[in-house]
C-alpha cells in the first residue's frame, strides 16, 4: 500500500496532464455529436424520402465502422486529400462522428413519441413544420432524450482512450508511456482505472437523476 501510494504521488502529475486532454476530447465530440446527431434526426422525421434516405445510409455507416478505422481514416487518409487535423482534432471529429449515429437514434425515438396530436393541433392554428418542431415538439423531446444522452456522455468518455492509437497524449496513453519507463504496471493501471472512475461516477450519478425523472408521471 505504502508503495502504491509513493507511486500515486510520482505519477498523478503526469497522469492528471491525460486527464486534461481526456476532458477536452470527450467535451468536444459531445458538442460535435450532438449538434450532427439532432441534424441526421431532423433529417429522418422530415417527411422527405431523400433526407430520410440519406440519413438513414449514414446513420448505418458510421454504426457498421469501428470507432478506432474511423480515427485512422480521419487522420491518416484525409491528408492524402489535403486535409490535414491535428490527432486533437482529428480524435474529436472522429469520436463526434462515431457517436453521432447513436445521438440521432435517441433524438429521433424521443421526437416519434410524442403524441400526434400535438402536432396536427400545432398545424391546425398555423404553424409549419420548422415551427412546431421548434416550439413543441423538441423541446419535449429533448427533455425525454436526456437518459439516454447521459449514457452516450458516459460511453464517450471511457472512448475518448481510442484517441490514443492516433497519438493523443490522453490518460490511457499516459498511462501506458510511464508504465512502459517503469514496469510499474499495477500501480499505474489502478491509477489510470481509478481515475476513469473518477470522472465518470458523477456522470453515472446524473443519468440515475434524469432517469428518475423521466419515470415519474
């Protein structure tokens, strides 16, 4: 234990310099997934047999790809066609991207629940489409899709180590450079566990709240 902790108090610094990058990837393909995500959703209730086509295509895509072929095409493959991101920001768009899917599937099952009614009664008193799903529909919708979003937060988090294999300097890679100088890989991979914990009890403990919300009547 003693030694643990002599190893805690050497490598925390170090560690906590993964966390930072960690924390920035995750926040970063959250914004970029959500706002693709209510994009590709939007496209899917739209009524129209292309939009709906086409996101419907990408949405299976981007699920069929692994994460990780994804990061490697964003950052290895696009240069080739002049496109040239940094692994930070290659590492977001791909996780926004990866993550988008999921994003739309939840935000277009929240938009199909709510009751038609609504809707015909928007349209009823002169609202359009643009409108009523602006004033009635997502903002129920959104309310209803938060249980869900919290657990793709969550998810995105744990992913956000994926990045390491395009050389993002996250918590996992950190981890895995100081346990490779030290052979200390028990006292390095119980920090790196510990802290992935850390970060995502809180997120855990909102989506529990959300959850009990959206259950009561």
């Amino acid at each position: 234990m003693e030694s643990f902790l002599a190893d805690a108090r050497e490598f925390l610094p170090i560690l906590l310099q993964g966390v930072q990058l960690t924390i920035l990837i995750t926040v970063g393909s959250l914004v970029v997934s959500t706002a693709l995500g209510l994009v590709w959703a939007m496209m899917r209730v739209s009524g129209i047999a292309v939009l709906s086509g086409l996101s419907a295509l990408f949405i299976n895509v981007i699920r069929g790809i692994p994460v990780i072929v994804q990061l490697f095409y964003i950052y290895f493959v696009l240069p080739d066609f002049g496109i040239s991101l940094s692994a930070v920001q290659a590492g977001v768009l791909g996780l926004g991207l990866a993550y988008s899917a999921y994003q739309a599937e939840n935000f277009r099952a929240a938009i199909e629940a709510i009751d038609k009614g609504q809707i015909e009664a928007a349209q009823t008193i002169g609202m359009g489409w643009g409108l009523t799903m602006r004033r009635v529909v997502l903002p129920q919708a959104l309310r209803s899709a938060l249980p869900p979003y919290g657990n793709v937060m969550i998810m995105m988090l744990k992913d956000s180590s994926q990045a390491s294999t395009i050389t993002v300097a996250e918590l996992a890679l950190q981890g895995k450079l100081i346990a490779s100088a030290t052979f200390k890989n028990t006292s390095v991979f119980t920090l790196v566990a510990l802290m992935y914990l850390t970060l995502s009890l809180p997120l855990i403990l909102i989506v529990r709240h959300f959850e009990k919300r959206a259950g009561r009547p």
